[in-house]
C-alpha cells in the first residue's frame, strides 16, 4: 500500500483501531515501512481520521522503553512522555505530535494511551486480556502475568478468532458492549483478526486442576475487572469516569471465575 503525500510533503497513513482512526504523518519513509508491517490489518493510506499526529524521528541514544509512562493534561493539551517519547495532543484540534525514536514500540505505547483517554469519555476502555469470538459472541479472558491469557489463546480451536492474546479493546454500545480485534500483541506475536462482535461474557483466569466456570460477585467483578484496566492519565474527572464505566460493564455483562488445565478442552465451556 503506498502512503499518501501530505501538502506539507510528509508521507501519512491511517492505522484504524477500534473504528478509530489515527491518521500519523512522518517524512521517514523507513519508519512509514515499519509502521505498515507493524500494523498490518489495521491501515490504510487514506480516509478521514480522528486524530492526527505529526512524527519526528529522533536518535536512539538512551532511550529507556522500560521507563515509567507518565500522562498529564493541562489548558486542553494532554503531555505524554516515557524514556523514548514525548508527545502532545489537543483534542479540541484534533492534532497532536510525537518526538520518538525509530521503533514501532514507542508509538504503540501513545497509540494505547491515546485510545483510553478517548474510550474513558465514551465508557469503553482497554482490558489486559485475551479476547476471541466464537459463534458470533466475544468473550474476554482477563488476568495478571502468568494467569493463563497466551495459554488460553494458544489452545483454542479452528472455530474461535483470535482479537487478542493480551489487550482487548472495549467499547459500549446501546445496552450492551462489542470487542475489537487489536494489533497489541503478548507473546504469540500475533496480530488479532480486525473484527468484532458483542461481549457475551468476561472469564477471570485461573489455573487449577480442572477446568470449571463460577460466578463471581459484583464487587469482586468490579475490583478485578480496574485491576487489569490500562490507564495511564493522573486526571480525576477521568478516573472516576473509569470506575464509573467499570461498574457499569459488571452490571450488564456475566462475569466468572475461569479454572482451567492447559488442555483444549477448556474451550467446551466457551460457547
């Protein structure tokens, strides 16, 4: 796919996340080749965008990915900095730009917070997760490290698509909430599939010595489900908008326990 050549002569694609696209411009045609790999299923070279940033490559020198994020908001601007970017963004312009070193890790990580900001206004939100569909339902498998997100991922059957085996993209609609296939990848490294479907349910991993399904209470649902929320902005009306939406996610979507050996069997109970 060729990018499309801005007025100003940068070179400017979309990556379209969660029916949101981000519209990211850059006059290094390497790192343009980069982002397209990266985000192979989720671009595309033109259309309308919601959000524009403008791209400037820096030298690698010390830049820390490992370095604490840190996000504030002050007279309409959002500031986002880490040991290998630094970004602003303008929601009322709709514009923004990134001073970042040439990988496609820096950008993933304003990409991921830019969205929750815009999802947390919405009552939608990113979810450390794995999430697939099956019979037109999505389902989401939350947990720490280790819980089991990439196993669960790994041993599920032909019938199932992958959205994600490590952050699910969450958005409300009507009464209800639909999952989006993300390119933010665990360790299978793999892209999920760029679709959605309802969420029918999210699973609360465990492992155990067998597999079973239980319910669990409101309260614990809600402190689990804000447990593996990503959110990144030190802003007060924000958090409560996120425990607000986290409590209305548990009111209206099944939330269970989800015991299960490393065996494809578990999947008998996902339908």
């Amino acid at each position: 796919m060729s990018p499309v050549v801005t007025e100003a002569g940068q070179l400017s694609l979309v990556i379209e996340i969660g029916e949101m696209p981000v519209r990211v411009n850059t006059t290094d045609r390497e790192f343009l080749r980069i982002l397209q790999h990266r985000y192979a299923g989720y671009v595309n070279a033109g259309g309308n965008a919601e959000i524009e940033f403008d791209i400037q490559i820096t030298p690698s020198g010390s830049a820390d990915r490992d370095a604490d994020v840190r996000v504030t908001h002050s007279g309409g601007r959002w500031t986002l900095t880490r040991g290998d970017f630094r970004a602003e963004w303008e929601p009322a312009q709709r514009r923004g730009w990134i001073r970042q070193t040439a990988n496609p890790y820096s950008i993933d990580a304003v990409l991921r917070i830019v969205h929750t900001l815009m999802l947390a206004r919405q009552g939608g939100f990113l979810l450390h997760s794995a999430s697939a569909i099956r019979n037109g339902k999505a389902f989401l498998f939350a947990g720490v490290s280790e819980a089991g997100k990439t196993t669960i991922s790994r041993l599920a059957p032909p019938d199932v698509t992958l959205l994600t085996d490590e952050i699910s993209y969450v958005r409300r609609r009507g009464d209800g909430y639909v999952a989006f296939g993300t390119p933010f990848t665990g360790e299978l490294a793999k892209l999920g599939e760029n679709v959605s479907a309802p969420v029918a349910a999210l699973h609360l991993l465990a492992k155990g010595s067998e597999n079973r399904i239980e319910p669990v209470p409101a309260a614990e649902a809600a402190r689990s489900l804000l447990a593996n929320l990503l959110f990144f902005a030190e802003d007060e009306e924000l958090v409560q908008a996120t425990f607000h939406s986290a409590f209305e996610f548990v009111s209206r979507v099944p939330v269970s326990r989800l015991t299960f050996v490393p065996d494809p069997r578990v999947w008998e109970l996902i339908r």
